[in-house]
C-alpha cells in the first residue's frame, strides 16, 4: 500500500489545536483518536487533554494496528465508532483509552 502522510502538515494541525486550547478551550464533545503504526500517540495524549479542559466528555484514543486511515481499512469499525460516539454510546475494545 502506498503512503501518502505529510506528518509535517499532521503534526502542524495538532500543535495548532493545543495552542488553540491553551486559551480558548473548545467546547465540543470531540474523540480524537490515534492510529498506532503512523499517528503520534503522545500528541494525541496532549490534545486529548486539551480537549478535555473545555468538554470533560472529549477523548483521546488509540486503535492498535492502524494506520492513521484506519476508517478505510476497518470502514465497519470505523462507521460503529462515528455512530457509537455520537449516541453517547461506549466505544468498541478496539479503541482504547488514552489517560
């Protein structure tokens, strides 16, 4: 399979979400998870906890094996987790928390 990540624009995106909650936390109830074999799982722990400042229900998660396209790859485990998290409903095992 081909890759085609720019880390570098992945990476931009995040440090801008944790500089954007450093003062202005974000409100929504938002999941942010972290495809173990090519996210950065450590920033995904950071923004989680940036999120969790302005909505206590955010999250941070991983999903082991993945890549960070894993929605194409797993698109069933991928649609119940969307689904799942906007029923306010628990996630699959697959997803495991980041504290």
């Amino acid at each position: 399979m081909a890759s085609n990540n720019n880390f570098t624009l992945m990476k931009a995106g995040c440090a801008g979400l944790l500089e954007f909650g450093e003062g202005y936390p974000v409100k929504v109830r938002t999941l942010a998870v972290a495809g173990v074999k090519h996210d950065d799982v450590e920033e995904t722990r950071k923004l989680g906890e940036v999120l969790r400042r302005g909505n206590a229900e955010s999250r941070a998660v991983t999903i082991q094996g993945a890549l960070h396209g894993w929605g194409f790859i797993w698109p069933e485990l991928f649609a119940d987790s969307i689904k799942a998290w906007i029923e306010e409903r628990s996630l699959s095992k697959e997803l495991e928390n980041l504290v």
